[in-house]
C-alpha cells in the first residue's frame, strides 16, 4: 500500500511538542536571576540593619530616619533614649534609627 503524496508530506511535518519544563524554562529562568538580583541583595540589607539595631548601646551616636541625630542615653526593647542636645532627651524606636553616624576623621 502506498501512501499519497499529502500523507507522505503530514507525516514528515510531524514535529515533536516542546515538553512541559521547556516550556517554563525561560520564566524560571527570569525568576532565578530576580531572585539574585533583587530578593538576596534586599535579604542581606535587612539582616544588616537588624543586626545593628540589636548592637546598639548606649554612647552610641546614632541618625534617625528622620534626621535626627543624637546620642543613645537609654536603651528599652522597643525603644531607645536619644540626646539631641543640652537638657534634651527624646524618646524614639529602634526601627526609627537609621544607622550610626560616621566617625569624623581624625586629624593628626
């Protein structure tokens, strides 16, 4: 029996179905990379942040997110006590504090 000429041609058209992981690979892909380039990074910058915030002691001089600066004076688990000037305390959060002033450099 022979075939003819259009089932000759369909049945070497024939081409294989991409499976089902070639499929998704580029999403995967674009998530791994999104994932390296946005997720760890912010990871990373969080852990920093609280591992500082759990550092703090008092003598500390420390900027607040809203631009204070001021030195620690008292320390509580949620908050701490800043001096911002003579006779002048504040009492503001952890989370409030933004980092630790840098060292002015030292001349010699």
């Amino acid at each position: 029996m022979s075939l003819r000429t259009s089932e000759l041609l369909a049945a070497t058209s024939v081409q294989a179905a991409p499976s089902g992981i070639a499929l998704f690979l580029p999403l995967i892909l674009i998530m791994v990379i999104f994932y390296f380039l946005m997720i760890l990074p912010a990871q990373r910058r969080q852990k920093k942040v609280t591992d500082m915030l759990k550092a703090l002691k008092t003598g500390d001089k420390v900027i607040t997110n809203g631009g204070i600066y001021g030195t620690i004076v008292g320390l509580e688990d949620e908050a701490v006590q800043l001096r911002v000037a003579e006779q002048v305390k504040m009492k503001v959060a952890r989370s409030a504090i933004a980092g630790l002033q840098a060292e002015p450099p030292k001349e010699s």
